[in-house]
C-alpha cells in the first residue's frame, strides 16, 4: 500500500479547549456557565465540524462586484461567498452581536458573546469583520446618537432575526492616510434639511452592510480631526436604490479574500450627523473600542485554530521513527505555542472582561481608562502574536504548510491584517501614552499588573513575577498621573509597558 499521509482534524472546539473551559468556570458568575453550557457545545460542534468542512469546500469563492446589469444600469452589487451568506444567519440566530446588548448577565453577557465569537470565528471566514463594526456601530449610536437613529438603527443591529439584522461599515481611512484620520478629504454640505457627502472612501470592508458611520468635514469646519462630524447613513433606500455611494472597485488583497473590501465615492450620500458637526473622532473612539476587542478576540481565535490543527498534525505525523509529538524539540515548539496562545488569550478576555464592566456602568473614570489603554495594549500585542504563531504553526507541517488546498496558508493571510487594520502597532502604542496621561490611568494599570503576578502561584514562576514587578516599579514614573501629550521617546516606552 503506497503511504498517504492523514490530514489534521479538529473536534468538538468547546471540548478540545481547555484553556477556554477553565477560563469560563473560573470567571464566570455561578450558575451562569451551565446555562449556556449547550449553546457554547453546539457552536463548538459547529465551529470544528460542519463550518470547518463548509470553509474548506468554499475555498476558492471569492465574493464578487457586478458594477452593471445585463442594461448598463449601474446596480454596485456585492456577491458574497457562500459560507459567508451562512456565516451571517448564523451569527444573528446565536446572537454573535445581540448577546452584548441583551444583557442576559449582565456584565457577564460580554464574555459570553466573545466565547461564541471565539469558538466559531475560525472558521467563518473572517465573518467577524462586518459583525465587529456592526457592534461598534450599536454601541456608538446608544452611547451618542439620538433617539430615533437609536430606535432606527439598534434593534437592527442587535437583531437575532437574519431577515431583519443589518450591519454596520466603518468608513474612516481615505488615501490622505487611515491613521491620520483628521486628513480627511470627505466634505458634508447642507441640501435643505439633509446632508450630503462628497468624498472617497479608500478601505471600506464588508461593503455589502446596510448601514456605516463615518467621518466627514462639514464645509467651513476646521482642519484636522475635530473638525471632523461622524455621520451615520443607509446605502440603499426602502426601494433598494443606492444613496450616492458608488463602488468603485474591491481590493485585490494578500488574505481577507472573502471580506468584500471596497473602495468607494460618495456623491452626494444623504447622512445624518451622529453627535453634533465636530470632534468626529473622538466620537468614532467609541466603536474603535470595540472593534479593537474583536480584533484582539479574532487573533486569539486564529492562534488557537492554528494550534489546535499543529497539534493534531503532530499525533499522525510520523518520522524518524515516531510522531512529531514524541520528539522533544517539535513537543517543545508547541508547547511555545500554546504559551503564546494562553498568553493571548487571558489578555484578550480581560479586555472584554473590562468592556462589560465599563458597558453595565460598573466601571469608575479610572477603570474606563485602563480599558481605553488596555484595550490598545491588548489589541497590539495579540495582532502580533497571531502573525508569529500563524507562521511558526504553518512551519509545523512542513512542506503540507504551504500548499493552499490544505487550507493552512490562509491562516498567516488572514493573521497579517490584524496588526494593520484598527490602528497598526506603532499608532496604538501612541495611543497607549496617551490613555495612560488620562487621571488614574497609570495607577489602575499598575494595580492591574500586581493583581495579575499575585495569582501566579506555581513556585517556578517565581523568579519571572519578581522580574516583572520590578519593571513595573521602575515604570513607576511613568505611571504617575501625567496630563498632556507623549513625549518623544514614547515608542520604546510602549514598548516597556507591552
Ligand atoms: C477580527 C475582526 C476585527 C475587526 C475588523 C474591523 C475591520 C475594519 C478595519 C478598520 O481598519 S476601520 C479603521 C480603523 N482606523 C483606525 O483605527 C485609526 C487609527 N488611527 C488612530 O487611532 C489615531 O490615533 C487617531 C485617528 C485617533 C488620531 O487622530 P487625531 O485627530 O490626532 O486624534 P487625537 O487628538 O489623538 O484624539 C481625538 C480625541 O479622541 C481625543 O479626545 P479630546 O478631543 O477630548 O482631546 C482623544 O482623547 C480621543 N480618543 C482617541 N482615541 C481614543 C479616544 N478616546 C477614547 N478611546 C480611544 N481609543
Ligand atoms: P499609514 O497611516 O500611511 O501608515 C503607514 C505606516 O506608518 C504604518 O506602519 C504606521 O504604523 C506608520 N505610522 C503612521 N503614523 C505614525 C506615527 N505617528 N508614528 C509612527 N509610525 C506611524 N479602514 C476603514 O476605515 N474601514 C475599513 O473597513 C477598513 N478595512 C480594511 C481592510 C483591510 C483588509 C485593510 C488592510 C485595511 C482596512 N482599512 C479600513 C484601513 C486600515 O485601517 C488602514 O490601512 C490602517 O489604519 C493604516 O492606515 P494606512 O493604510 O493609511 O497607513
């Protein structure tokens, strides 16, 4: 019999995920887990059986623009993917988004969300870029618009009926530059009653949501970001026309190939200014809080996929004699793996764990900023991990790593965007020293460390904990309460902190 090799499997992602179990048992409230213990096993089923055969199946679709009808009436129409027509029914019937806002647990129902996300997200295609945004878009609109784009928009968002929920874009990055966003060109003029946007959108993903908020400089108002206004509008009217926005064509891109990333010109879209016509970005900060969490969720999820599927690799693997898992060096690089990987995985979850917290109104001005500060820090950091890990894990299964019909390529694709979608690294190391001059910032994060090293129990660790407590005590002067701007050597002391 000639020799084939078996391919990696995945089981049950909620029974093969210890790190996730004990996490949950641990921090969740008594009684919640087994509550939702069901609904965590069959997204688990789901996520490591039917979804992942389904992905791969669909491997090579990509969605598509169709700029005109057979007539030459230009329609701007996206087709999706089939896994990603499924992803989006299955996100609103177990309420991928809802969950948060429902707060079935209060503070609690975050976690909750993110475990789902987290146990499906994998194999979804990176789904959870339209579901991210569509959540910032929720939380930004309770948190600052007005009643009836609440009541217009919300339900919407947060529905778990598929035939009813929208999604959200996030239109923020023009040529001018996605991280100097007070550049923007975009210019919203008055029409009678309405305004209407003039501009380019150079980045817009998941262009196929109903709705988007984004960033636009009413005529007259100052350069720079507060000049800016976030408006919010619908692509489409109740006749399905489009409102002013033309696509103009979708992004040949290295991964996301799925994620229908357009650019697009607005000409003359009616939008409605979401808080006042200035302080644009301040007030886009609330959805990129959010969606910096899910960003932080999503590299944690493709780290643990790649692990999962290293691992298994290394059980049926022969050579040399013996599997892969009996030969103490690869042992060893997995073992650094899954270092990586819970390492990444408690940072995200505490970032979430502190978005309940600030969303059930349980959190003081300092505890909303160490999330702002927080939620940078983790957000970097994971992004970067997922790219190594996706790397080092592709390595693991050698040659097979490499070729796309194993499905494995795809991971370190899709991992390279998450350092540079949502703030690359160096902008949110800024960002950091800028929380961090918020009052009660730097004593909060301090106090988050020393919580952190006093549960580290194990005896061994011992020697890394008092190494890390001293570091924090030599940061100690840039923890102070310090208001004002970074100064010039902040990139190595984000780095310090990170
Ligand atoms: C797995 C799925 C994951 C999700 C997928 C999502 C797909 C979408 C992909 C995208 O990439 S969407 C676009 C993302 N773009 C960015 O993240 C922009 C990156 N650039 C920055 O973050 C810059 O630092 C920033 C635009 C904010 C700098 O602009 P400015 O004009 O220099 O603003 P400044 O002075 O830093 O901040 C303006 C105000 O906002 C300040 O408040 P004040 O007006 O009161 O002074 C800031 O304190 C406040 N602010 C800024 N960032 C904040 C914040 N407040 C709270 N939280 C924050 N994070
Ligand atoms: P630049 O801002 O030009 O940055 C170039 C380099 O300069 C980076 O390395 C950056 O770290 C560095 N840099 C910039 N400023 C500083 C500084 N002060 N100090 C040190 N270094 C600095 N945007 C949206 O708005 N909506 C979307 O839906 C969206 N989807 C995307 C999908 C994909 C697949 C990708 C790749 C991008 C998407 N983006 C989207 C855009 C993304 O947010 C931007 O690409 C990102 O914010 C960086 O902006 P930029 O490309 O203009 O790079």
């Amino acid at each position: 019999m000639p020799f084939f090799q078996e391919a990696p499997r995945l089981g049950n992602q909620l029974d093969e995920d210890a790190l996730l179990r004990e996490y949950l048992s641990r921090r969740l409230p008594a009684g919640m887990l087994s509550g939702v213990h069901e609904e965590l096993r069959q997204l688990g089923e789901l996520g490591g059986g039917a979804l992942y055969a389904f992905q791969q199946a669909d491997r090579l679709n990509e969605p598509r623009l169709v700029s005109f009808d057979p007539w030459g009436r230009r329609v701007d129409r996206i087709e999706l993917t089939p896994l990603w027509r499924e992803a989006a029914a299955l996100s609103a019937r177990h309420g991928l988004v809802a969950e948060a806002y429902e707060r079935r647990y209060g503070e609690w129902s975050r976690v909750l969300q993110m475990a789902k996300v987290y146990l499906v997200d994998a194999s979804l295609d990176v789904y959870s870029c339209p579901l991210a945004m569509t959540d910032g878009a929720a939380r930004t609109l309770l948190d600052l618009g007005p009643a009836h784009l609440v009541d217009r928009a919300v339900p919407r968002l947060t529905s778990r009926d598929p035939e009813r929920m929208w999604t959200s874009g996030q239109w923020m990055t023009e040529r001018t530059g996605g991280s100097d966003v007070g550049l923007t060109e975009t210019v919203a003029r008055r029409d009678g009653g309405a305004w209407r946007l003039w501009g380019t959108k150079w980045f817009t993903s998941a262009t196929t949501a109903e709705v988007a908020l984004t960033l636009a400089r009413p005529e007259g108002a100052p350069a720079g970001g507060r000049g800016l206004a976030l408006f919010y509008l619908e692509l489409r009217d109740e006749a399905g026309r489009p409102n002013g926005v033309a696509l103009n064509r979708l992004k040949d891109k290295l991964g996301t190939r799925k994620v229908p990333t357009a650019e697009l010109s607005l000409e003359g879209a009616v939008a409605e200014p979401v808080a006042g016509l200035s302080d644009g970005v301040r007030h886009m900060a609330s959805m990129l809080n959010v969606t910096r969490t899910w960003n932080a969720v999503g590299a944690v999820a493709g780290m643990r996929r790649a692990v999962a599927l290293a691992r298994d690799y290394a059980r049926r693997r022969v050579a040399f004699g013996a599997p892969l898992l009996a030969k103490p060096l690869h042992a060893e690089t997995l073992a650094a793996l899954e270092a990586e990987l819970e390492a990444g995985f408690l940072l995200a979850f505490r970032a979430v764990e502190l978005l309940g917290h600030r969303e059930a109104g349980a959190a003081s001005e300092a505890g909303r900023a160490l999330f702002r500060l927080l939620t940078s820090v983790v957000k970097l950091t994971t992004g970067k991990q997922a790219v190594a890990v996706a790397s080092e894990a592709l390595e693991c299964f050698g040659g097979a790593g490499y070729v796309e019909d194993t499905g494995l390529p795809r991971l370190l694709r899709d991992a390279q965007v998450l350092p540079i979608w949502e703030g690359t690294t160096n902008v949110l190391s800024l960002e950091a020293l800028r929380a961090l001059a918020e009052p009660g910032a730097g004593a909060a994060y301090a106090a988050e460390v020393r919580g952190a090293l006093a549960t580290a129990r194990d005896p061994s660790l011992r020697p890394a904990v008092e190494a890390a407590a001293r570091a924090l005590d030599r940061l100690g002067p840039w923890l102070a309460p310090a208001p004002g701007r970074p100064p010039r050597e902040a990139p190595a002391r984000a780095c310090a902190l990170t």
